[in-house]
C-alpha cells in the first residue's frame, strides 16, 4: 500500500514538476474534462487524477512488462527499464487528450523526472 502511494505521489509531482520545467509537456485543463461524469474545475485536480493513473500504472502494469522484457533488461544491464518508464508515460498521453507531450525527448525527460521522484521518495519513507 505504501508503495503505491509513493508511485501516485511521485506520478503527481513529476507531472507538474515535468509541466513547469520541460518544454512541449503541456497539461491543461479542457472544457469538456471530467471523471466518471463530475467535472473537473482546477489543473491540480487534473494533476491528481493523471498522476492517479501514472501510479496505478507504475504500479501494476511495469511488473508485468518489466518480466515480459526481462531478457532485454539483462542485455542493457536494465537500461531498458528508461523504455518502460517512458511507454508508461506515452500511454498516459494517448489515453488523455488533456495530456501533450510531443516528441521522444519530452517523454524520455518527464520519465526521468518521475523515475527520480519516485527514487528519492522510496528513499526518504524507507523503514
């Protein structure tokens, strides 16, 4: 459980963080936004609910790739880990059109920025 919470926090602030600093990452806020028929009316809601999703991701659908590519893992000494991160971030940009991230670059670079916070997060709530 507190994994999870570490993966949606660091999903949470890596979005933002990766919104302000990266140039081409735009999040905003559209019209027509909503979640299961309530709109939504502030960016930080919509920060919340795409780092939500990140999270759930990170959490449930890198392990599975993560076996499934295994024996590239092992080739690249797991740098093949940075592709899975940076898939993940590109689904959550096809599944949210209030999501736009336009090239490789400003994917490979948000990626890193949640992988970083997600690193020194485990590290500071480590038991």
């Amino acid at each position: 459980m507190k994994k999870l919470l570490l993966n949606v926090v660091a999903a949470t602030l890596g979005l933002w963080i990766a919104s302000v600093v990266v140039p081409g990452v735009s999040i905003a806020l559209l019209p027509d936004t909503g979640v299961f028929g309530f709109p939504l009316t502030a960016v930080w809601e919509l920060f919340l609910l795409l780092g939500i999703i990140l999270g759930f991701l990170n959490f449930f659908i890198k392990p599975i790739l993560k076996a499934l590519t295994l024996p590239l893992e092992i080739l690249t000494l797991g740098l093949f880990s940075l592709v899975i991160n940076v898939i993940l971030v590109w689904l959550l940009d096809v599944m949210f059109k209030e999501v736009t991230i336009p090239l490789i670059y400003p994917l490979v670079f948000t990626s890193l920025i949640v992988w970083a916070l997600n690193f020194v997060l485990t590290l500071l709530i480590k038991e």
